[in-house]
C-alpha cells in the first residue's frame, strides 16, 4: 500500500487533513503525520518509508531526499518551490510539483488587511489616509497578483502591474496598466505589493534605488519572499524615508533590529499568516493529495516543477 506523509512544520486546519485522509483512503493508499516537528532528524526519520510526501514551506534538501529512498513524488502544497532542492530531485529521480492558484485568494486578501493596516498608522490612533484612488502596484501578475488587483478594484484604487514573463494584454484585460519596467512601476505606485517568486533573478532585487523611486507616503507589502528583499537597502529605506512603511509576511533576518528601531513604520507577522486560512489549507492540501494520486495510479505529471 502507498504511503503519503504530510509533513508540516505549520500544520494545515484539521479540515484540510481529513480532506487529504479521505483522498489517499479512498485512492487505497495509507496517511501518515508529521506535524510541528521541531527537529530535521524527526523528518528524516518520517520520510523513511514514504512513497509520496506534501509539504508546505518545510526544507526538503538532498539529505531529507536521500532518507526518503522509496519516496517518488513530493507535492508542495502552494506556489513557491524555493524550499525543494529539484537538482537533487531530479538526481534522485524524485517527480516535484506545486499547487497553482490554490492558496491566492488567501494570500490576496492579507496583501489588503496589511495595507489597510499601513495606510492606517497601524492603527494608532492617528490620522491616516484611504486606499481608494491611490495607485496600487503589483509586481508579478501571476495567481496571486491577479487576486489581488480583483480585491483592489472593490476599494476603488488605481491599478498598475509589471511582470516580465505575462503578456501585456492578459494584465490589461483586467482594467489593469501594464507598465514596462519595475523601476517604472515603483516611480508610479505609492504602494507596491510584491508578488515574484525567490529566484536567482528576483533574490536581493528590491533594493534602495528601487524603492527610494517612490513616491511620498510609501508602502511595500511583501507576502512573497523575504529573498526577495536587499535588507541593507531595505534599511537604508527605512533610515532615510521617514515617510515609508515596510510590511511584510516573512521576517527580515534583521527583524528584531528593524522592529525596534522603526516601530510604527516596519511590521512582520511572527509566522507567514498569508495561505493560513480553512479554505487554502483545504484546495492546496487536497489538490496536492489528488495529484499524487493521479501520479502513481496514471503517471500524470501535470504540475511537475522539476
Ligand atoms: C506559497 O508559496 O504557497 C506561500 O508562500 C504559502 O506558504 P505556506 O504554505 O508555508 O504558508
């Protein structure tokens, strides 16, 4: 019988867990748990005997996939597979595929709660200012960034996006400004939300150049990858624009740091809160079971990654 682990440091809702159950039951493979494991040996151990494994952010590198030595597949059940080493995947011929599109809404609608909270003092109880007719820049039009430009329309706010790989008219379908640069997307956009994944190309490219093109008033929301951020730049953003807010669901390395020193001004969520809904957990979790299942009974290889 087939064995799929679920192994979450950040568990799913109960929900999404009996959902994946009932799939793997019903497909007459076996659910094994892994859950807020607080060591990698414990991992190691659980990948053991596993033939397919559904992870969320956890870190599955060569050493995790050559304890996994029947494992076939790993699903990670979201957008990002910046935490699977694919090179050692593929060595070990080990099939790697995300979830698209299944956690967006969610992560979509904490871009508005961290904004609303931005542009609100974070809740000081000081005069703050309205998103409605402020320009709004999305950076990367992809699952996530198309959420979000759905959610701005309802607060009336003016769009624009960059993305480099989308073709201007799937952005511009949308009532969305496609602008040909993220340099011109930042001198555009009050608020910026970043929505690039953590690539070779994207790591450290939010720098202070970029972010000092801003007008006054700035904010950038970052629910994508802190990788993505230069944190000296970030810091000198900090230091020199007294008027720019940095809010953020992934902790800066020098989080502790910046919280202090610009309080009122810099937030982190203490744990990534942007696919932590029922409803995510729910179609990431139980797209990630119905994929494994369809790769081992069929051999689909629909959303391989690797
Ligand atoms: C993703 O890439 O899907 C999001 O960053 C969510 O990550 P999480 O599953 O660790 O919350």
């Amino acid at each position: 019988m087939a064995k799929i682990l679920i192994a979450t440091d950040k568990p799913f809702a109960a929900i999404a867990v009996k959902g994946i159950r009932e799939v793997a039951e019903s497909a007459g493979m076996e659910l094994a748990l892994l859950e807020k494991y607080t060591e990698k040996a414990q991992l190691l151990d659980a990948v053991k005997d596993a033939d397919a494994i559904i992870i969320r952010s956890d870190i599955i590198d060569k050493e995790v996939l050559d304890a996994a030595k029947q494992v076939k597949i790993v699903v990670r059940a979201g957008a990002g597979y910046d935490n699977v080493d694919l090179d050692a995947a593929t060595a070990n011929g080990v099939v790697v595929m995300n979830t698209p599109g299944q956690n967006s809404n969610a992560v979509a609608e904490l871009v508005f709660g961290m904004l609303v909270y931005g542009a609100r003092g974070f809740f000081n109880g000081a005069s703050g200012w309205e998103l409605k007719g402020k320009k709004l820049g999305i950076l990367a039009y992809g699952n996530v960034g198309r959420n979000v430009a759905r959610i701005a329309k309802g607060f009336d706010m003016d769009l624009y996006a960059y993305d480099a790989y989308t073709p201007v008219a799937a952005i511009e379908k949308d009532d969305v400004k496609s602008v040909a640069s993220a340099k011109e997307l930042f001198e555009t956009c009050q608020i910026v939300s970043l929505h690039i994944p953590a690539t070779a190309e994207t790591k450290g490219s939010i720098n202070f150049e970029l972010m000092n093109k801003m007008p006054k008033n700035a904010i950038v929301i970052n629910t994508a990858r802190k990788e993505v951020m230069d944190e000296a730049g970030l810091t000198k953003m900090l230091e020199e624009r007294p008027d720019f807010k940095y809010i953020s669901d992934i902790k800066s390395a020098i989080d502790v740091e910046l919280a202090a020193k610009y309080a009122g001004r810099y937030f982190s969520t203490p744990k990534k809160m942007g696919a932590q809904t029922a409803e995510a957990n729910i179609n990431a979790g139980i797209a990630a079971a119905r994929q494994i299942v369809d790769f081992i009974q069929n051999g689909n290889e629909k959303f391989r990654v690797n």
